[in-house]
C-alpha cells in the first residue's frame, strides 16, 4: 500500500466518521477494499494525528468525541 493510498483512506474514515456513516469496522473495512486489521492500523494512525475515534456500539458507527476529523492535502507545487 503506498502512502498515497493511506493518505486517501485516512481521508476517507474521517469523512466516513464525519458524516455519521453507520457501518461496522467490517463494513469500513470492505468499502475501503481493505483487510479489517489494516483499518485497525488506518484507525490507530487517525488516532495518532488527534482524531479521538471510538466505536458506539449502540448507534453502530464511530464517532469522534472531540468533532476533531482530519483533511490531509497534497500539493506539487
């Protein structure tokens, strides 16, 4: 996997989370044509850049606790 590709996919678990999407990490997991332990691994780096992740059992989705979610851009300027 290149660093391009987890940049997109951390992208796009925070805009999953963002949104409120109610999916299992199993669910995220096959979205993001991925192994669910590599979403763990995205997950934990999510967690790393500040986004405060758990998973609600009760509504079925992740939320972020803070509102804090991640963008990250790259320019070739």
């Amino acid at each position: 996997m290149t660093t391009f590709t987890k940049i997109h996919q951390i992208n796009r678990i925070s805009k999953m989370v963002k949104l409120g999407a109610r999916m299992t990490p199993k669910e995220i997991a096959s979205q993001l044509n991925i192994a669910e332990s590599s979403l763990y691994n995205l997950i934990r780096i999510c967690k790393d850049l500040g986004m405060d992740l758990k998973f609600n059992r009760t509504s079925g989705k992740y939320e972020s606790k803070d509102k804090k979610y991640i963008k990250i851009e790259i320019n070739d300027k």
